[in-house]
C-alpha cells in the first residue's frame, strides 16, 4: 500500500484547503522543520531515496509549489 500523497500531508499539517494558485507569490500557510521532517518520514517508503535529508527536500519542493513556507 502507498502512503497518503505529500500534498494532503501538507495542507493538513499547515491546516489549509489547497495549495496556492500563485505559489511564489501568496503564500497561504506554513509548516515547521519538525512537521516536514514528520512528513518526509511518512512519505520514505515511496520516494526513491534512502536518506531522510533527501526526502526532507523532496517534501519541501512539493511544499513551496504549494505556497507553503517552512519555518525554523
């Protein structure tokens, strides 16, 4: 079985509907390393990567296309 889609991750984590429509320029919501790093260990079997430091990106990338801010 697959893990749940990095974007509804996001959006529950930030507490938002959808991503932004203008992801570089609005941004709706943010999450914290902690939430990101949460996130990109839920989504590590289906990534094709071993390490948590690269899924961590992964996450974020999908996260800033989404309008999405990580806070420290």
């Amino acid at each position: 079985m697959k893990t749940p889609p990095a974007s509804v991750l996001l959006a529950n984590a930030a507490k938002i509907q959808k991503g932004s429509s203008m992801p570089n320029k609005v941004s709706l919501g943010s999450i914290t390393k902690a939430q990101l790093k949460e996130i990109a260990t839920i989504k590590l079997p289906d990534l094709n990567t071993t390490k948590l430091a690269s899924a961590m990106k992964t996450v974020e990338g999908t996260a800033k296309n989404m309008g999405i801010s990580i806070m420290d």
